[in-house]
C-alpha cells in the first residue's frame, strides 16, 4: 500500500434548521461531548490522517477553536477555516486555503479526506478501507449499499422508474481523492461558475469530480452505522449506537 501525506477536511458550517434547533448539529451533545468531537477524536487517534482543517462558519471559528480544538487537545487540526454558504463552498475554502501554502506541512501531491463533521461514527476500519481505495483508484467515496427498494419519481410523483437495488448504493463519507484531482476539479467549478453566473446543484465532492473531469469514483463500503446527524431522530439513533459501543 502506498503511502502518501493525508489531509482530512471536516466540515463543521452546517445549521440548525432541519434538526429544529438553535444549536447547530455538529455542536449538540451526543454522550456528554459535542457531535464534532467524535468526528475529531477518530481523526486525532487514526494512523492514516496526518492533519486535518476544521471548516466553520466564520462566527463559529472562536467556539470551535477554544471549546473544542484547543479544550480538547486535538493537535492534528492545523487551522480552523470560514466555510461558505453552501458545503461546496466550504469544501472549496479548505482547498484554497491547502492550495496556497497555508499547511505547515504542505500536501499537493497526497490525498485529501473530506468527511461531515455531523458523521461521528467515523472509524479506522473506513478510513484504511478508503484509504486503500484512493491509492488503487485515485477516487473513492464511502457508502454501503441500499437495503431498501428505490423508486425514481417523475415530477408529479408518480413512479417513473425503479432502479436495480444491487447497484444503488446510499454515499457517505470521507470522500477521499488524490489532492491535485480534487483542487483541480474544484477550481474548474468554480471557473465555470464564474463565468455563469449561475448556480450549481453540487451535492457532493464525488459529483464534482464527475462533472468537470469525467473521473470515475470508486464506491467503497463503509458501515450502515455511519450515520449522519440531520434530524432529532438522528440523535436518538446515534446516542442508541454509542451506547452499543
């Protein structure tokens, strides 16, 4: 297995709004500490990751810092980034900021892992799996394959097509690429945006990658436990899961 420098990006810029609550997602309690940290801690503890940016949004870059970056000792956070908007901005704030020399080890010819702060059951087990992946592929996102049946609606509602459930996978992440693939990609979107004018329904990094570079993505299986924390019925289910741990 090849080994090159890994930069995890955690995205931590989300609201509140679809959990119904003052208190961002990534900030809310799960087993006495905040969503964020979980997320953080198997960063800080993985042998593959060697450092990581935490994206915010700006006002939220004291909190993090102090009550969770700097509280709890995580040492592989090498900055703590203003997001954008939308996570796509954010995602590309991350890389600019890698980009232009601001990581005091730099990383341009390793790997980046893009993962959701609100995701806290990140484990070693899907980091090497991803790892491994982006070595052989260049490209790999986390997901696991849909249990249920999938029906693909027309605009009226009614069923327009039902897809074969062995090749419908639900993705996760990290979203894992080589770092020169990934900023590449990125920085054709953001071309392409700027001279649109126009927005751009990104809705993850693979997609990017798919779009402006025509690269194929490898899916690699993760675990049906790596939820991610959306809604209030997320956190019982997650507090469910820690507790099964």
């Amino acid at each position: 297995m090849c080994r090159k420098r890994c930069t995890a990006i955690v995205l931590a810029a989300g609201s509140g709004r679809r959990m119904r609550s003052a208190t961002a997602k990534q900030f809310m309690l799960l087993g006495g500490r905040p969503v964020l940290w979980h997320s953080l801690q198997a960063v800080e503890q993985s042998a593959i990751i060697d450092d990581c940016i935490v994206v915010t949004g700006e006002s939220d870059i004291p909190y993090v810092q102090r009550e969770i970056v700097d509280r709890y000792a995580f040492r592989k956070v090498a900055a703590v980034v203003a997001g954008g908007e939308e996570r796509y901005e954010s995602v590309y704030h991350a890389l600019c900021f890698m980009a232009d020399g601001h990581m005091t080890v730099p990383n341009r010819d390793g790997y980046v892992f893009i993962h959701d702060g609100a995701r806290p059951f990140l484990t070693e087990e899907i980091l090497e799996r991803t790892y491994q992946g982006v070595c052989r592929h260049r490209a790999c996102v986390a997901g696991m394959p849909v249990k249920d049946t999938i029906k693909i609606a027309d605009r009226e509602g009614f069923v327009a097509q039902t897809p074969d459930r062995s090749l419908v996978w639900a993705v996760q992440t990290p979203q894992v690429f080589e770092t020169s693939l990934i900023t590449e990609a990125y920085r054709k979107l953001f071309e392409r945006l700027a001279a649109s004018g126009n927005g751009f329904a990104v809705t993850d990094d693979a997609m990017v990658l798919e779009t402006m570079l025509k690269i194929p993505v490898k899916l690699v299986e993760a675990s049906y436990g790596n939820i991610k924390i959306t809604t209030p019925e997320d956190i019982r289910t997650a507090e469910s899961i820690l507790s099964a741990l």
